[in-house]
C-alpha cells in the first residue's frame, strides 16, 4: 500500500500540492482526477522520486519512502510523453529498462508487442501516437513492478485504442499483485476501470474513496406526478440532491436507503416510478454538491 501523509511542494508561490494525505491499497485501479494544472503531475513525480517535496511523508508497503533504489525499484512511473533515445527501438528500450528493474520481462515485452502488431526493432519515433503510448504501457506492464504510475495515459488516443490499453491493465491486474495509481482529466477514462477515485483540485485533495459504496447511498428516480402536484417539498427535502423536471417528467437524486425513499416517493402518489442506475459522474456530482463544491467547475 501507498499511504501519503500531509505531503506539500511549492514552485515559488504557487501550492502545487497542497497537504494531500491519501491511500493507495493493494491490488487495485487508483485514479487521480482534476483539471490541468490541479496537481496531479507534481503528486506523480514525488512519488516515483523525480520531485522532492517541501514536507510530508511517504510509506510504502508500511515503510517510509526514502527512494532507495531499493524501494525505486517497487515503482515504474508513465509519463504522458514518455522518453525514449534518438532512434531507440521497443526492444533497445525493454533493454535498457532492464537494467533499471531486476524484474524486467523481455520476453512478455516481445509477446505482448506481437499480440498488438508492434515491431520491436522499427523505431519508435515512426510510431504513431497511440503506438507509442501501447508500447510505453508494455514497457511498464512488463518491468515487473508492484506499483505502477501513469500521467494522462490515454489523453488524445481514439476509442478503440484507449480500449486496447485498458484490456492490458485489466490483464495484468488479474495475473499478479499489482497496483496502478492513474491520472486524468476526463472522468469517463477512469470510470470503468478504477475501483476508487480521488479528485485534486488546485492542489487539494477535495475527496478520495471507493465510489461503488457511494451508488449504495444515492438514488436516481425518474417519476411522472399527477398534473398539478406540487413537488416542492421533496425538492426541498435536505436528502434530495437533484430535481430535474420536463414537464410531468421528474428525474430525482436522493440519498438514503433505497426502500425508505421510494416509500417517500410514493406519499406523492406518482403515476409512474422507477429507479435508474447512476453513471460514476452522477455519483461524483452528488457527492461534491453534497460538500458544497461545484463539480462541473472542477472537473472542466
């Protein structure tokens, strides 16, 4: 496990970082959400050891991050452009990657390159942009790591490639302990792959937790009421996050339990009444207007 304890780093009077404390269990899809410039980069980077921070600590696996080379070796850091030498190939670069990771899998480098059409001795500046990020996450899936690192990893890439690379994550998580803390700025990137979230927000942590636990808590109704109902009491209920009406046609975000808020639902004799699932950005938005944030703002 990750656990960042009060960390802060300034470049010059901008808070970059700003006393985030947050933890990255074992096993899962951490992702990092917020806009340009909301810090996610800079947390990246002190944890893969790049960055020094102004104070805070960092423990890995229970013990604190000094970044030995020793404790280095634990975590591969994906950058969003991601280096590579003049003329250097995927199979030089799996090469010098393996002098940096004692756990480095040259051959899983090779087969997973053919499964994807890769050449590993074409050079890699004649990749395309969705080519290099493939080859770059084979790269880091294969350098054997515990922790894995990625900044903006399918930012710009088409639908069909940004599935390509989630099918790897999903690949590797299921074959071995492995964790991977993911940045973006577009919630629909991480949704269907993390099992939690955090979002930064001009530095700060504004929330980090398991979403999933959060859909148990909030519910979306879609409602038609008689013509004439005055709905404005269950609008105004403090447990109603949203009331959108269209016409007769209510849509509802409540939170509490499932059965006591339809049962509430229902006192206003509802013509029609249904639950609905709720996307992971509806969860999101009723859970920051719950703490008074604007959520649109942050996330756009």
């Amino acid at each position: 496990m990750i656990e960042i304890k009060n960390l802060t780093k300034h470049f010059d009077d901008i808070c970059a970082v700003n006393h985030v404390s947050l933890e990255i269990p074992d096993g899962i899809m951490f992702g990092i959400l917020g806009t340009n410039g909301a810090g996610k980069t800079t947390l990246l980077r002190i944890l893969a050891g790049i960055l020094d921070a102004d104070s805070g600590s960092i423990f890995i696996d229970g013990e604190e991050y000094r970044f030995l080379p020793a404790q280095k070796e634990k975590i591969f850091f994906l950058p969003d452009t991601p280096y590579y030498f003049p003329n250097a190939t995927l199979d030089s670069m799996a090469g010098f990657y393996a002098g940096q990771y004692p756990g480095m899998d040259r051959a899983g480098v090779s087969v997973m390159a053919e499964s994807l059409e890769l050449d590993m001795h074409r050079p890699l500046r004649t990749f395309s942009k969705g080519m290099k990020r493939q080859a770059f996450l084979i790269l880091a899936l294969c350098a054997g790591t515990k922790y894995l690192l990625c900044d903006e990893v399918f930012d710009g890439l088409d639908p069909i490639a940004t599935e390509v690379m989630k099918n790897l994550f999903r690949r590797e998580m299921k074959e071995r302990d492995f964790t991977v803390a993911v940045a973006s700025h577009k919630l629909n990137d991480l949704e269907d792959i993390c099992g939690s979230i955090g979002i930064l927000h001009k530095g700060g942590l504004v929330t980090a937790r398991d979403m999933k636990d959060s859909a148990g808590e909030i519910h979306k109704y879609q409602c038609i009421f008689p013509k004439g109902t005055d709905i404005g009491p269950l609008e105004a209920r403090e447990e109603t996050v949203k009331c959108a009406v269209d016409g007769r046609f209510v849509t509802l975000v409540i939170k509490g339990d499932a059965q006591i808020t339809e049962a509430m639902i229902r006192t206003w004799n509802p013509v029609f009444i249904e639950e609905v699932s709720m996307t992971l950005e509806e969860i999101f938005i009723a859970e920051m207007e719950g703490k008074g944030y604007d959520i649109r703002k942050v996330l756009q």
